[in-house]
C-alpha cells in the first residue's frame, strides 16, 4: 500500500522530471507540505529519498535545491534501472502464476489489435491519438504485471526509484515521438511476445536476457528522444 510518503516522493520526482521544478529551484519542507496538504513528516522522508537519489541537493535544516543531473549520473541510474527490469524477469520466470501467464497472452492479444488499427488508421490519415493512448496504456499494463509476476514486492518498490524517466515524463516522450514517426520502438515489440514465452517454459535466463535487452534499447530511445 502507497504511503503519503511514497506519494510525496513520486509526486516531487515528477515535478522534477517534468521540469516542473527545474534545476536550482528552492524547495522547502513546509511548502512541499503546505503544496499537497500532507504533514511534514512524510514530506520529510520523500526528501530523503530523493537526496539518495541525487535529484536535490540539502542546503539548509528544511530546505534543499533541485540538483543538476548530470550525464555519467544518469549513466549509472540507467544501468541500475536495467539491471533491475532483468533482476524482475528472472524473478518473475521462477514465479509467474498460470493466471498471470495467461493475462500477459490477452494483454498482447489486446496490443495486437490495436496495432492494425493504428496502421490502417494511419494508413487512412485518420486521428490515432486515442488508440495510440490505449495502446501505451496497455504496454504499462503488461509490464507491471510482469512485476507482479516476479512476487517480489521489494524489488518492484527499487525498480520504480531508479527509474530515469517517471512514468507521466516517458509517456510525454513516447506520444511526442510516434507522432513524428509512427514506428518509432515497434522494433522491440516482439520481444514482448518471446518474454511470455520465456516465462512460461520457467527460463530465468532467457527471460533475464530478452528484458535486458529490451529495457536498454527502450532507454536508449528515450533518452535520444529527450
């Protein structure tokens, strides 16, 4: 279960990676506190957290400044991140459910459609940006109950902190980018399909491999793209 503190920390990461709060801005405990009507204890511990991770920098007893995230830091978050998505994979090839398995196959069923309806509806000139949502919306679906396939909640918590880009900010790049090209990360959707396959047959270290794989080019996309 999320705690306020948990919210307060996604929502100041966020704003940080939106540029909602840019490098340099002042941040104080109170305001934070006074901003999402939480007390300052959560908020306190949100600061933390993101002082760990390197995205403020502490310049007085309750006030910190949104540090500059330079590349070789990003570099490092970005290995984490990855090694986490195969860390997950592995997990979740040793656990997986019959259930899971078989909502992962109808979440690509699903994905599956709406790809010939975005190509046809390309291919027609028509408005995709409702089904290009429900598609992107889907592809969150199956990943986090990949993550829920690997029964490991405490690994999952890590994956979603070390995460270079939140969720709302690589949402904002994805759309920016399909709408230039609309084959922009279609390479790497097939895969998702060899994953289900890897984790039905229990192959921990093809799965770890596919995910790898995968989370590193879907990176490297995104991080062109920003």
């Amino acid at each position: 279960m999320e705690t306020l503190a948990d919210q307060a920390y996604d929502h100041l990461r966020a704003a940080i990676a939106t540029g909602d709060l840019p490098t340099g801005e002042k941040v104080t405990e109170r305001g934070v506190a006074e901003r999402l009507g939480f007390s300052p204890t959560p908020v306190r511990e949100a600061l933390r957290r993101l002082e760990l991770d390197g995205l403020i920098e502490r310049i007085g007893p309750r006030t910190v400044l949104v540090a500059e995230i330079r590349g070789a830091a990003i570099d490092d978050l970005a290995e984490v991140e990855v090694g986490l998505r195969g860390l997950v994979a592995r997990f979740a090839a040793r656990h997986a459910t019959a259930g899971q398995l078989d909502a992962l196959d109808t979440i690509l069923d699903r994905a599956d459609d709406l790809l010939i309806l975005l190509k046809e509806r390309h291919r027609r000139e028509q408005p995709v940006d409702r089904h290009l949502t429900e598609l992107l919306d889907t592809m969150v679906e199956f990943n986090d109950t990949v993550n829920a396939c690997a029964h490991n909640p405490v690994l999952v918590r890590m994956l979603e902190q070390s995460r270079v880009f939140t969720r709302p900010r690589r949402r904002q790049l994805l759309l920016r980018k399909v709408a230039e090209d609309d084959t922009f990360g279609m390479r790497r959707y097939t895969s998702h399909r060899a994953l289900v396959r890897a984790l039905r047959a229990g192959d921990s270290a093809e799965a770890e491999r596919l995910a790898l794989q995968d989370a590193q080019a879907g990176l490297t996309e995104l991080r062109e793209a920003s």
